[in-house]
C-alpha cells in the first residue's frame, strides 16, 4: 500500500482506502491484502486499528481473513456480485448517505429558522 497520510488514518479511513482499491481492482479476488502489522507500520498506527479496518471490509463481504494465513479478497462466486462491485456500490450508499445527512441538516436549520421567526412562540409550548 503506497499511501502516506498527513496524519494517522483511523480504521474507517483504512478500511475506506482498500475499499476504493478493490473497487479499482488493485486488489482482485483472490489476492491477499498486506500484512495488518506492516501496514500499521507503514501508516504509524496500532496494529489493532488495522485489524479493525480488516473487519469492516469483511462486514462489507469484500475480504475473509484466514488463520495463519493472511486477509484475502474473496472470490465471487456465481449469481454473485464481485467484490469491485460490492466495493463500488459500498462506496455510492456512503455517499448518497453523507448527501442524506447534509439535506437533514439544512431541512432542521430551516425548521430552526420558521419556528424562531413565529411571533409570540415561546419554548414552553414546544
């Protein structure tokens, strides 16, 4: 992974990273992702914030952990998507979500703004 952050990434963001390189098929199914503790090295984070970030990416279904072995990109299997796909539609609910979240925001200022503006509207009727 050839990735040096201006500070140490959190597991999401790991997680988001590899994410968008199995999305890009820089890691095909099959392939075994970096070791978690030469990563935490490389990112200067705790080896647990990598194992983290693994986890989320086999809570997406992307990668299986193997004992002994290492963290592998699972193979599609037929009739299933593969795992570029999941990764990519992962990707556009995480963004549709943060556009969700953005227009929650405005419509709750709006209500904030209506309810501030109706004369004689005191917080005891709320």
């Amino acid at each position: 992974m050839d990735w040096k952050p201006d500070k140490p990434p959190s597991a999401r963001e790991i997680a988001g990273r590899f994410r968008d390189e199995i999305a890009a098929g820089t890691y095909l199914p099959g392939r075994q992702l970096p070791g978690a503790k030469g990563v935490a090295k490389s990112l200067g984070v705790a080896l647990m914030t990598v194992q983290s970030a693994y986890k989320q990416l086999a809570e997406d279904g992307l990668v299986e952990g193997r004992p002994g072995s290492g963290t592998y990109v699972i193979d599609p299997q037929r009739g299933q998507r593969t795992a570029e796909e999941t990764a990519l539609g992962l990707r556009e609910l995480q963004e549709r979500l943060t556009h969700v979240t953005s227009q929650l925001s405005e419509l709750r200022d709006r209500v904030d703004q209506l309810e501030a503006a109706q004369p004689g509207r005191s917080d005891e009727n709320q």
